[in-house]
C-alpha cells in the first residue's frame, strides 16, 4: 500500500500494522515471518479477551477486518507522527531463507498450484519480461520462472521499491521511520516474542506459548541447496543491513 509523499512509509499498510495504544504497543507484521500464523494466533488470542470482533466493527466492507485488528485511522495516524508513543515490536528472518521462501510461495507455488489473484497481471509479467531482457528462463507464459531468475530480478531492484515480499526487510519494517523496542528473530525466538508481545495485551502466556508451538518451523534448512558462493555474496552485499541489525551470519546459507 504505502504513504506516497511520505519518506520511509513506502510499506505501509493497515493489514500489517497492529496498534494498541492503550497499551502503547505496536506490532509490525513482517511478510514471509509468519504473518498469517500471527494475524491468526493475535487474533484468538484477543478474543480469549473479550474481543470478539477484531476490529470492534470498523471497516465492515473489508474482510481482513474481520481476521485481523484493525486500528482506528487516528491511531495510525498518531504513530506516524508520534511513533515514540509506541513500543514497536516486529519478527524478522533470515534473508537468504525470506527471499528463497518468496519466491517458493509466490513463483513456484503459483506455477504448480495457481498464481495468487494480486500476481497475476502486472507483478508476474514483469518478473516475465524481465526475464526476456536478461535472456533468462522464465520469459515464456505457462513456464516456471526458477529462483535464479527471481534472485536476478532482485539484485536488480531498489530497496525500498521492490515488492514487500522479498525486499529488504528493514525497509518493510520501516525501520527509518520507527525505532524498535524489540525485533525477534523467527527461527529462535518466536515463543518469546509471541508470549511478550500478547502478554501487554492481555493474552495468557501459557496460551500464548501452546499456540507458538503450532507454528511451521522457519528455520530455513533449504537455502543451502539453492545458494551458491557468487549468488550469497549478492544477497549478503544486496541486504548487508537486514544481516547485520538482525544479526544473522553471512554464511548462513550454508545451512547447518
């Protein structure tokens, strides 16, 4: 979605930003970190609470409003302009296991299984003809566009302007906007982070901490079969920032 005029917020969206500013809390859904299993968990979680209704009957026209908390627009608006009234909190993931996951979900998934309604068009013909101008396979309709193409087209993008799949993700948390109390990485802190975080909104912990553990494991195993030495060193120089403030290691790819 984003705020076009307004630096840094590029990423923004509703759907992807819960607010509870009675608790001056703030958690930033992170796409490809468990978003759906969150928006899930968030939301039985509150309405073992009482709310039964995410979003306390606003936004009715709109079905995510239903399956996740929508915030009132002014409380949005007050933590763009006053983002040092919330703690915000978010799950990042390792790059090289995010961007390999992106492009399972959306390119090879959707060419098995169906394409997602939001690619098909313009977001999977321009993966196409990127492909055709790079003399890379992937350019003809009804073919596969392999994770070397896909990576190809990333390397090429601009952080800040590429899909929020699988751009940077310090660009999608909009870290340039709003300071972090807490960033939790995925593949060892998710029971710990979800109990934290839920815990400030009312959520019994032991609740919290049965549903974490249904969560599919993140932790990746696979990127050692599709990165090369020349193809991490791409990803790692491309995305040193999200490595580096999250504190994944450079040879992670190599699994293990």
């Amino acid at each position: 979605m984003g705020l076009p005029g307004f630096r840094g917020l590029e990423h923004f969206s509703p759907t992807r930003m819960f607010l509870a500013p009675e608790a001056h809390l703030a958690l930033v859904l992170n796409p490809k970190v468990a978003t759906t299993f969150l928006r899930d968990a968030l939301t039985e979680g509150l309405a073992l609470t009482g709310r039964r209704d995410p979003s306390e009957g606003r936004y009715r026209p709109f079905g995510m409003a239903r399956r996740f908390p929508m915030a009132r627009l002014r409380d949005y608006w007050l933590a763009i302009r006053h983002p040092e009234r919330f703690a915000f909190h978010a799950f990042v993931r390792n790059p090289y296991a995010r961007l390999h996951s992106a492009w399972k979900d959306k390119f090879y998934n959707g060419h098995h299984r169906g394409y997602p309604k939001r690619f098909l068009g313009r977001r999977l013909n321009t993966m196409r003809a990127f492909a055709r101008s790079a003399g890379l396979p992937g350019g003809a309709d009804n073919t596969l566009i392999p994770f070397e193409t896909f990576l190809a087209n990333v390397l090429a993008g601009k952080i800040g302007q590429m899909d929020h799949h699988w751009d940077a993700q310090h660009s999608v948390l909009m870290m340039d906007r709003f300071s972090y109390a807490r960033l939790y990485r995925i593949e060892t802190e998710r029971d710990t982070g979800m109990v934290e975080v839920f815990s400030k909104l009312g959520i019994p912990p032991d609740w919290t901490l049965a549903r974490a553990r249904q969560a599919k494991n993140e932790s990746g195993r696979e990127k050692a079969a599709i990165y090369t030495a020349e193809t991490a060193d791409a990803v790692y120089a491309k995305f040193r920032r999200d490595f580096e403030a999250f504190g994944y290691d450079r040879d992670s790819w190599r699994g293990g």
